[in-house]
C-alpha cells in the first residue's frame, strides 16, 4: 500500500512540475511574445547570433522542444535558411538547460519562498484587471507549482534514501550501472514523455532525495550521466515528428537536431567510457548537492557541444542535406510566412499571419494598378492575370483565416484577441479590393466592345485618382506593420482627397453630358469607375484605423 502512495505522490509531483511549466511557458510567452516575435524577425547569418537567438527564445518559452518546431516551421515557410536553422537549434540546446538548473534550486533554503509563489500568483490573477499582472501572476504561480512539484517528487522519495530501512532500493540503483542500457533507458523514457527537461527534472528531484543512480559505497558515478545523454537524443524526436510531410529542407532541419544531439551526446559517452571517474573527479568536487552537479554537467554538456559544432555548421548542413535528399513537392499552401507549427506560439504566428495578410494587401493592390493600366491602354488581355491573381488571393483569404481561428482558440492574450479580430476584418476589406479591381477589367471590355471614347484629360484625372490610392496604401503599411500611427491624419487627408476626386469628377462628368461634350453610353462606365475607386479608399481607410482600440 505505501508504494502505491509513492508512486501515486511522485506522478502527482511530476504532474504539478509538468503543468507549472505549461503555465510559465505560456505566460512568459504572452508576457514577452512580442520582442520574441521581434528576435525572429531579425534572423541573421551570423553562428553567434542564431545560437543566442535560440537560447533566449528557449529560455522564454521553457522549452527546446518548441523553439525546434518553430525552427522547422520558418523553414518549412521558406523566410529561414537551414544554415540559420542549425545555429538556433545549437542555442536552443543550450537554453533548455535552465530548466535542470531551476529543478536544482530545489535544494536551496529559498525552495520554501518560491512555492509561495504560487499563492502570490494565483491572487495576482484574480484580483488584478491588467492583462500583464495577470500574465505575470500566472508565470509566478507556474514557478512556484514547478517547486511544488519538486518538492513532493524529493519527499516522496527521501523516504527510500534510508538504507537500513529499504537496503533493495539502493541495491537496485547501484546495479544500474551498464552505460548502452542507461542510454536507451534515457532515449525511450524522453521519446515517451516528449520532454527532455522533464526527464532531467525527474533525475535531479531523486538525487536531491538521496537516490541517485549508479552511485556506488556513497560515491557517484557516471551512470547517470548516460541518461541524460540518453535524454538529449530522445528529445529530438519532437522535431523529427514535426518535419514529417514537411518540405525537404524542414525535414533536414529536423535531421540537423537529430545529428547534433546524437553525435554529441556519442563523443561524450565516448569520453565517459573511456574517463571512468569523469564525474567524481570533476563536478563532484566542483559542487556539493548531487542535484547541482547533474544540472551542470547538463549545461557544460549542451555548451561544449555547441562550441565544438559551431565552426562546423556549415559540414552540418551539408550531411543533413545528403541524409535527406530532394525529392519533387507540390506547392499546396499559397502561404509564403506562415506554417502549422509556428501556432505553437500565439504571437509569433500572428506576427507571421500579418506579413501574410500585406502579401494579399499587395496582390490585390497590384490587380489594381494592371487593372487600371488595362483600362487607361483600352487592353482586355489583362483580364486572365487579374483572375489568376484574385484566384490566389482567395486562397490565401481562407488560409490566413484558418490559420486566425485556430490562434483564437488558443489561449492568447487579449491584446492578441484584438489583433485576430483586426485582421480578420483586413482580410475582408482586402478581398473588396481585389473584387473592386475585377470590376474594373469588365468597364475596360465594356469600354472596348462598346468603343467608348472619353473626354480629353479624363484619363489624366482617373489616374491622378489612382496615384492618391497608392499613396495611401503606402502610409496604411507604414500605420500598421511599423506602428507609425503618426502618419494616420495624413493618410485620413489623402482619404479625404479621394472623396473629394469622385465627387468633383462626376460633377464635371454630368456637366459634359449636359453640355454634349460626352457621350450618354459612357455614363455607367465612368461614374462605377470612380465610384469604385472612392470605395477602395475607404477600405484602406479601414484597415489603417482597424488597430485603434489595440
């Protein structure tokens, strides 16, 4: 009956641990989702910075596991190369060790101060309206039910610690001492609970408990340390799960993290099998608790393999992309930014979700200006490239709201709520230009079937009218894509410029009727032209002002 409650306590903790960590992962991603948006947005070329990137970004999110899947993600989008991809994943290696690190505090007196953090957390969350505080309440109250969790897991199995009471549990952890067979233990165990940290966790909260595998008359050894070689490999398969039915070069970027960790964690185990009392004669004589000990051979481990690696990435590359070799795809997506995998974290998916909706904002103002170029060179063959195009912005309208509905089922901060809202009423004034723009195709067969000929200097007008649109798109990008809300009054101006020209430009049309300076059969023509044009700026104007009460 006690082993049961052992077991039943020491799941519980793990349980508490895990959860906490979603909880701190999610919330340190609402907290700080935008300047981690921002570090992506900035991938550069240089190893230093991609391994920096990666592990700051794990840092944040908690977790290599979903730093390697947005990795896979960009790449599989095509904005991220393989060559950056391999220095983040370098990175993010290093930046999952402070999980080890944080389970390690475990043994501190200032355990007690962080488990009270989940009481401050949890009335942080229920008494404050301000979304911050309540994200931050809740990362708090994820910190303090991982060292709840620790701390149940290491007094549950303290009691086994005691020698003279259970003599066969330390014989049993003293038995386990065959290197192959720690290391397969340390990759199934990972591959199943498809986290690495939780792992280690679990490792360092039976060390802080007295039980300590291999450990041999009191004395460490380096079996342990074969599992968390073991673990380090396992936790590739997240990655290699998420590449599968990706493009060639998300799968490679998949292989990159698989061959890292494992020839890595192969020239390590090497060197242990070959250092027989590696362990006892460095970091145990470096740090007294077991817990740290294990925490920081995990971070000198993932730093050494990084510092070896790093002036091979380019070698790296090369064996991925031998491994993997190219095979014929077809392009489904009309998405060039956005991949499944990035949903993962809220905000750097709608930050990507974003630069896909100003690619659609794009096409459909470039319809606009063949269209109108169309009309003013009286030429109907245009009328195949703007269906074409408008095809594709149509699928990409539905993607991007696919993609919005299932951010919005995510749990996101309200700031992010307004942002889904927003875009998906951009993608709807949007889609009114492109249609607007097929409108004016069908005024230039009308214009050609019927040889409508239009008043000297109309045209010069039509298209002055057409110059003020791209203006105003331009200051719309500006608005919402650099935040420069400043420019909003002038864009309002050009906005009003635009009534004003459709206004003046039918009085003029009606006066030129009425004078039998122009054509009746030009009337339908003329005045849906302008009109149309009037209303594409008012959709502009909807999309500059859809992010005021962000």
């Amino acid at each position: 009956m006690q082993i049961f409650e052992t077991i039943a306590l020491v799941f519980a903790g793990c349980g508490a641990f895990l959860i906490g960590f979603k909880l701190l992962s999610e919330n340190m991603e609402k907290l700080f989702g935008r300047s981690l948006k921002a570090l992506f947005n900035k991938t550069s070329d240089k190893k230093l910075a991609g391994v920096g990137m990666g592990a700051a970004t794990t840092a944040v999110v908690q977790s290599s596991g979903v730093t390697t899947v947005m990795v896979v993600g960009f790449v599989n989008a095509g904005i991220m190369t393989l060559y950056q991809a391999a220095t983040i994943i370098m990175g993010a290696n290093i930046g999952t060790t402070i999980t080890a690190q944080i389970a390690a505090l475990n043994d501190l007196p200032i355990n007690s101060i962080f488990i009270l953090l989940l009481g401050v957390g949890v009335f942080m969350d229920l008494f404050s309206k301000n979304e911050k505080v309540k994200s931050g309440g809740l990362a708090f109250a994820g910190l303090g039910m991982v060292f709840l969790g620790l701390h149940v897991m290491s007094e549950t199995m303290g009691v086994y610690a005691d020698m003279t009471k259970y003599p066969e549990v330390g014989q049993f952890l003293s038995s386990l001492t065959n290197p192959f067979v720690l290391l397969v233990f340390g990759i199934v165990f990972t591959t199943v609970m498809q986290s690495s940290s939780a792992v280690t966790t679990i490792i360092i909260a039976m060390a802080s408990s007295g039980l300590v595998i291999g450990m041999v008359d009191g004395q460490m050894t380096n079996a342990v340390l074969y599992v968390i070689l073991g673990s380090n490999i396992g936790s590739t398969t997240t990655a290699l799960l998420s590449s599968a039915g990706t493009s060639t070069n998300a799968r490679r970027a998949g292989m990159i993290h698989l061959l890292f960790n494992t020839i890595g964690s192969l020239i390590f185990m090497i060197m242990l099998l070959c250092w027989k009392d590696f362990f006892q004669n460095t970091f145990c004589q470096w740090f007294s608790e077991p817990s740290t000990q294990i925490a920081m051979f995990h971070t000198f481990f993932n730093v050494i393999c990084t510092l070896l690696f790093l002036p091979f990435t380019k070698q790296l590359v090369r064996l991925a992309t031998f491994l993997v070799p190219e095979k014929e795809e077809k392009e489904e997506s009309a998405l060039m930014y956005m991949d499944k995998r990035l949903l993962n974290t809220p905000n750097v998916a709608l930050g990507q979700l974003t630069k896909e909706t100003f690619r659609m904002a794009d096409m459909a103002m470039g319809n606009l200006n063949t269209a109108m170029n169309g009309f003013i060179e009286r030429d109907t063959s245009v009328a195949e490239q703007v269906t074409a195009n408008n095809e594709i912005i149509a699928k990409l309208d539905k993607e991007i709201s696919d993609y919005l509905v299932q951010v919005s089922t995510a749990s996101v901060s309200l700031s992010n709520e307004k942002l889904v809202n927003a875009l998906h009423h951009n993608l709807g004034d949007i889609s009114r230009i492109a249609d607007l723009s097929d409108n004016v195709v069908k005024y230039t067969r009308r214009e050609v079937r019927d040889n409508l000929v239009f008043s000297e200097g109309i045209n010069d007008k039509i298209l002055k009218m057409h110059d003020l649109l791209r203006k105003q798109y331009d200051l719309v990008k500006k608005i919402v894509l650099e935040k420069r809300s400043e420019l909003m009054s002038e864009s309002d101006a050009i906005e009003d410029d635009i009534d004003q020209s459709r206004k003046l430009l039918i009085k003029e049309h009606i006066e030129r009727l009425a004078q039998g300076k122009c054509r009746p059969e030009n009337n339908t023509v003329f005045i849906n032209l302008v009109s149309n044009l009037e209303r594409i700026g008012d959709h502009l104007n909807f999309i500059a002002h859809s992010l005021d009460n962000m």
